[in-house]
C-alpha cells in the first residue's frame, strides 16, 4: 500500500514559525536603535541650528540674548532681535520657531537635573560674551552641552 505523504509535519510547522519570530524580534529590537540613533541625530542638528540663529543674533547685537536656565521645550520659542529667546518674537527674526527636543524621552534623559529640554543659560558678564546649551543624547544618557567654542 502506497502512503499520500503531501505537505508538512507538525514539527516542520513549529521550526518554521519559531524562526520568524525569531527574525521578528530581532528586527524590532534593530529598528528602536535606529530610532533612538534618528533622535539624537535630530537632537545634535537643533543643536546646530540654535547655534547659528544665536551667532546671527551676536553678529547684529554684539552680545547674546539674556536667559538663565531658560528650558527650550515648547514649539512657540522663538529666537528675535528685540525679545532674545522668547515666546513672542519682535524686530529682527532669527528663528521663527526654535527647536524643541523629539519625543518620547529615551536613555537617562528623563532624571534629576536633565528635564529632557534644550536649555539654554547666557553668561553674563564675561568677555567675550558667551552661553551654554545643555541637551542629553538618549541612546547615549549623557547631558551635553554647547556653547560658541563647541561641543563638550
């Protein structure tokens, strides 16, 4: 007698969707890395572009708009001739609408002393005048910070 022995056994079946799952998480767990790496690309970028509107700001004042501890987080900032970083803008616009930092908050960036913000804090007093902008990279944890002679 001659046995019909088409398709596949119990087993085989088992093999075969316990190694997509396997490939499944694996792709999931590449593609939140990638995401938290696309955060703090973005968050190094704003970074950069702050820093030019706040060198705009300097080369027509002379001196940078006064702020302490000023958390950057809202998306109605704006960066002015007449009212520095502020929610109203006057005069000359540098920025229409200052960064903020992209959410959801990943890494460290959500403890003690670091309220996942930009903030900036003008130094004043000093010659040549000069700030600090503090932001945290996610993936990383580590609070940043940068003013006219770079990135520390």
């Amino acid at each position: 007698m001659k046995k019909n022995t088409k398709g596949f056994t119990l087993i085989e079946l088992l093999v075969v969707i316990a190694i997509i799952g396997l490939l499944a998480t694996l792709s999931v767990v590449a593609l939140n890395t990638a995401r938290a790496k696309a955060r703090d690309a973005r968050r190094q970028a704003d970074i950069k572009q702050i820093q030019t509107g706040l060198e705009l700001y300097f080369t027509d004042k002379n001196d940078y708009p006064a702020g302490t501890s000023t958390a950057i987080s809202a998306t109605n900032y704006s960066l002015s001739l007449t009212n520095g970083i502020g929610t109203t803008s006057s005069g000359t616009v540098y920025m229409s609408n200052v960064p903020s930092a992209p959410l959801p908050a990943d890494g460290n960036c959500t403890t003690t002393g670091n309220t996942y913000t930009y903030s900036y804090v003008a130094a004043s007093g000093t010659n040549p005048p000069s700030y600090t902008l503090s932001y945290c990279l996610g993936s990383i944890g580590t609070v940043y910070t940068a003013s006219p002679v770079g990135v520390r």
